[in-house]
C-alpha cells in the first residue's frame, strides 16, 4: 500500500565506498514520485535516494550538503503496471573510471542512455548509505514519495560491488529476465535479503545477518511475483480513448477500484493479462459497496479492448447486480441478484466458448455461449457512481479482497492461487504460468 514501508537503523557503519542493491518492483501507479529506498539525515541536506520520478524515469542521486554527489537519470521511461521489473544499483567509486561508480540496471541491461550524470568523486564516503542512518525501503526516507506497488527479493551487498547477473539470468525458453532465488554473495555486515517468505513477519531478513526490518502500515503479502505475475487491475486502460478518468481511483496493488461519488459517470476496469485462443480461466470480484446507482449498472464478466466511448460495456459479456445477463446490447433474464458483500465467479472457457458466473460460491449457469476464442478478452467491471461510491476488490488468486485474506483459501486445478470459494474443475488463475501451460 502507499502508507507502507519498512525500515531498519544499522547498529554500526558499514562500507561507505563500495554496495550493491538488488529488488524486483511492479509499480501500481503512475504519475507522481515513486521512493524505492531512501536514507536521509540532518534534515534531508544529506540523503540517497532512488526513486520513480512523476514522469516515470529511474533517477539515483547522493545528495551531500545540499548538492548532488552523484547522479544518474535514465532516458527510459518505466510506466508499465503489469510487469515486474529487476533494478540494480552498484555503487563502487573506488573504480579509476568515473562513469562505473554508479552503474543503474533493468531486467539484467544497464541503463546508458541517462539525462543526468553526475559522477562520485574518486573513493569519497558521501553516500549516507552504510551510515548509522535509517535505511528505508518504500519512501524517499523523508517520509515522502511512498512507493504504490509491491517489492520482491530485495538484497542489499554491503562492501562488494555485483552486477545484474548475479541476481537474475535469461530463462532459456522464453527468454524472459527471471530472478536467481539463491543468489552466491557475501552480504557484509549491514547487508540483508528480504524475500517477504513470512506473511506475518514481512522484514525479517533471510540473509543470515538478522538485520531484520521493522513495517510501518499494513503490508500484504501476494503470490504475484516474478516467476508467476499473476494479473491485475490494468490503469492505463479505462474509459473513452483509453485514458484514465478523474472519477476513479485504484488502491491495494491496484486490486481494487473505487467509482468516486464526486464525478457521477460510468467507469471500466479490464484485468492486466487478457486470454485467447485456448484455456479455462477463473477470478473473483467482490462488491464492497455498489454506491449509489450502480445496481442497475454494475456490470461484471469479460470485455474486448475498443476504442469507443462506451468501452467495455458494449464490447462485453457481463453479469448484473440485478441478476441479468448483459451481452453488450440487452439484458436478459439470468441469476440471483447481487448486493455489497457478494462475491462474483468469472469462469471462462475458451476451449467451448461458454461463460458462467457463481454467486457466493453458487453457479448461475452458463450466461453465454459461441464465444469467439480468436478475440482477446478480459476480465472487466463496469459501474456508476453518483452521490456516493462504488467499490470493488478482484482476486486474481492473489488471495485478497483488498487486504483481507481470503477466509478458507481455495487453489485452482494446477494447485495456484488463493480463492474464496472452490475454483470449478479444470479451470485456472489469471496468471502468466496457467497462461504459459494451458493457453
């Protein structure tokens, strides 16, 4: 979450010269400043910092009475919300050549084309990073600029300098930048791995070091990692022309949207992953609150991306809060009607072309059949919201409704994911290993 982040103060300095950080990130908003790590002192007129700038570039400053120490801004833009990244950042300035004291990689290729460069003088201990200072993993360590997302593997190298490939390699099958688990590195005395293992203990350090975190705010832990993304909420799709709407907003990972009361319109959700040619897929919505005007507009099943202005409504296959069936033109007579609490069963088969949903657990039957299978679909939401909000949580197999476990957690068919209610025979979470297996 936003709020979330995790710190540990070093009893002890460390190497002031030479460290490695090492994490997997998948970002959940766009467009305002996004920490990753941050140390600071003395009012901020000493801090390091690396962080998503609005824009969406990676920028890695030292800031040392107040000037920069170093610097380094990519080009390249990261605004993609479905995928995880792998960021590095080795920090050596004992090296003779100025331009590999800071050297910035994504996904296992370094950063070269930058917009800032500023480069550490010579085997100078500037960086307050190794100082008795707090180090802090989700804001810029000013308690600002939280980082909306989730992180993975973080490893931190004290007095060694590693590049990208000792924490990740090319999967020879699909050529995929993937995470080496078991990293051989010498952590050093501040170093540490977090790898979230412990849902109840989230910064505890697997290093061997025990240089455990301690979380501020209310961290969850997900099976969305990079081994296996599992989807979510997709932010960069909504509305007319595919640009995001003012009267709509995303928390939990983007695993849940809230309709505003203030705007008064009608407003789309499709999932990050789609699904064609082949498979049967199976998520979860639950409604937290329809708002007002919604039951009649709620509208939950799978949609075409278009770019038209009623977008996924008239493309889609849905299911009403009224108990109707929607298939992008009329509504028709269907199942049990819905109201806050209940939760929607999405179970899409390509390989027949059918679609049904579950109340609560509960099939209504099969809404639709002859589904073309060589389209695209996703799983998408629509609702109104007017004098007060629309909320709903998905769950994708993550196994949260927002971030409430899922109360007795059900795995599909190739033993994945978390459900609230059974996943029906055959059919499998929205993720990109069922994709890979069964599409």
């Amino acid at each position: 979450m936003a709020s979330t982040y995790l710190t540990r103060t070093p009893s002890s300095a460390g190497n002031r010269t030479t460290w490695t950080w090492s994490a997997w990130v998948k970002r959940s908003t766009t467009g305002s400043a996004s920490s990753l790590f941050g140390v600071h002192y003395s009012s901020g007129a000493y801090q390091d910092n690396l962080y998503f700038q609005s824009s969406g570039k990676l920028d890695w400053f030292i800031w040392n009475n107040n000037a920069y120490a170093g610097r380094i801004t990519t080009d390249r833009l990261f605004r993609d919300v479905s995928a995880w990244y792998h960021v590095v950042c080795v920090y050596d300035n004992t090296l003779a050549t100025a331009t590999d004291r800071m050297k910035l990689y994504v996904n296992g290729v370094r950063e070269t084309s930058l917009s800032n460069v500023t480069n550490p003088v010579q085997n100078s201990t500037l960086s307050n990073v190794n100082t008795t200072n707090p180090f802090i993993l989700g804001n810029d360590g000013n308690g600002n600029n939280h980082f909306d997302g989730s992180m993975s593997h973080i490893h931190f190298i004290d007095g060694t300098a590693y590049d990208a490939s000792t924490f990740g390699e090319t999967d020879a099958t699909s050529g995929i930048w993937k995470p080496k688990t078991s990293p051989s590195v010498t952590y050093g005395t501040n170093g540490f791995f977090l790898k979230y293992g412990n849902s109840a203990s989230l910064g505890t350090d697997s290093s061997g070091n025990a240089n455990n975190f301690t979380l501020s705010g209310s961290g969850t832990q997900t099976l969305d990692t990079p081994s296996n993304v599992f989807a979510t909420i997709n932010t960069l799709v909504r509305r007319t022309s595919l640009i995001g709407s003012p009267d709509q907003s995303f928390i939990d990972g983007n695993l849940t949207s809230i309709n505003n009361s203030s705007g008064g319109t009608t407003d789309y959700n499709v999932s990050t992953l789609g699904m064609t040619g082949s498979g049967k897929y199976y998520a979860e919505v639950k409604i937290i609150t329809l708002g007002s005007n919604s039951t009649g507009t709620f509208i939950t099943g799978i949609s075409k991306i278009v770019n038209t202005a009623n977008f996924p409504m008239s493309t889609g296959l849905g299911y009403r809060a009224t108990g109707e069936k929607y298939d992008g033109a009329n509504s028709t007579a269907y199942g049990a009607t819905l109201a806050n609490g209940d939760i929607v069963g999405i179970a899409f088969d390509l390989d027949s072309g059918t679609l049904t949903f579950y109340k609560n657990g509960v099939s209504q039957g099969t809404a639709f059949t002859s589904i073309d299978a060589s389209e695209t679909w996703f799983i998408s939401t629509t609702s109104y919201g007017s004098t007060s909000e629309a909320k709903f949580s998905y769950n994708f197999g993550n196994g949260y409704f927002g971030t409430t476990a899922v109360a007795t957690p059900e795995s599909d068919s190739a033993g994945i994911g978390k459900f609230e209610y059974s996943v029906p025979s055959g059919y499998y979470a929205l993720c990109t290993k069922n994709i890979a297996t069964y599409g």
